[in-house]
C-alpha cells in the first residue's frame, strides 16, 4: 500500500491494517521456522510497513493534539 493511501485512512484503520502486517509477519517467521520455501525479503518488506504505519498514526496523534 502506497504511502498516500495510508494517509488517508483513519487511526482506527491503521490499528488494523497494522495489526493485520504483524500477523503476517508473524505467520512468515513461523513459515521459515517449519523449513518452507520463504522469500526472505519480505521481513524486510513488512518491517517497512510497519514502520511506515507507526509514523503516520503518531503524526495524526499530534495533529489531534495540536
């Protein structure tokens, strides 16, 4: 999901949408414990989303309280 489209969600969405990536996270560590075929880069992928989600909902915290 593009950085724009985050934006435009609400903070409630972004509760979900970032729980829902670290159940996927989650999920792909268990894959690559089992010894499943796992692309490695998406670790990286979703730790970025992640990531890009916490700064988005703290800079609408802010603006709230501004």
């Amino acid at each position: 999901m593009q950085t724009k489209e985050i934006r435009e969600k609400t903070i409630a969405e972004l509760k979900a949408y970032k729980a829902e990536l670290a159940k996927e996270r989650c999920r792909l560590g268990l894959s690559m414990s089992s010894d499943e075929k796992v692309k490695s880069h998406k670790f990286t992928v979703l730790r970025k989303a992640i990531a890009r989600v916490n700064t988005i909902l703290t800079e609408k915290k802010e603006s709230d309280n501004a």
